[in-house]
C-alpha cells in the first residue's frame, strides 16, 4: 500500500497509479507511520464512496441515499452499500460506483 510508484514517470500514469505515487509521497513527507498510513488510506476510501455515490446517484438523497438503501445488485445482496463498508469490504463497493461513473 505505501510503496511509491517510480517505474513510469507521472505524466504516463493511469489515475490510480498516480494517486498511489501522491500518497506515497504524503506518508513519507508527513512521516507517518505505517498505522498511521493504513488510517488515513481507511478514512480517504470513505471520502472516495461518498464522491462516487453522489456523482453516480445525484438524485433520491444523494450519496446519502444510495448508501443507506437495501440495494439488489449482486455485489449488496440486498444489503446497504453502508453495511458492506462497515464490514471492511470497501473495494467491492468502490468498484460497483466506479463502473457506475462510467456509464454515465
């Protein structure tokens, strides 16, 4: 997680390449540890849900909504998207609203 991505130069980088390069580089600017890091990566793929939800479902309650409805998509099973984050599987989540970006 906290390795820096040195094998491309930045312009050439895909966005997840380059957002792993910039938190590479935060951690180390900062001088967090590795606890420290593995915190803020947790707190930023919140963030990272509640973007994607908003501008994915901007209507019926927003990100809000989408999180805290029972949803039927294979991924949820009929549970919330919130309910699948607090049980720590956040990258399910991530990868069903970055498709849904997508479609857009």
């Amino acid at each position: 997680m906290l390795e820096m991505v040195r094998a491309k130069p930045e312009s050439l980088m895909d966005g997840e390449d380059l957002v792993r390069s910039a938190f590479g580089k935060a951690v180390e600017a900062l001088g967090l540890t590795a606890d420290q890091a593995a915190q803020v990566h947790d707190q930023a793929q919140v963030l990272v849900i509640y973007h994607l939800a908003g501008t994915a479902f901007p209507g019926g309650g927003g990100a809000v909504g989408w999180l805290t409805r029972p949803n039927t998509a294979p991924v949820f099973g009929g549970r919330r998207p919130l309910d699948i984050v607090l049980a720590g599987q956040v990258q399910p989540v991530i990868d069903y609203l970055q498709a849904a970006v997508w479609l857009w």
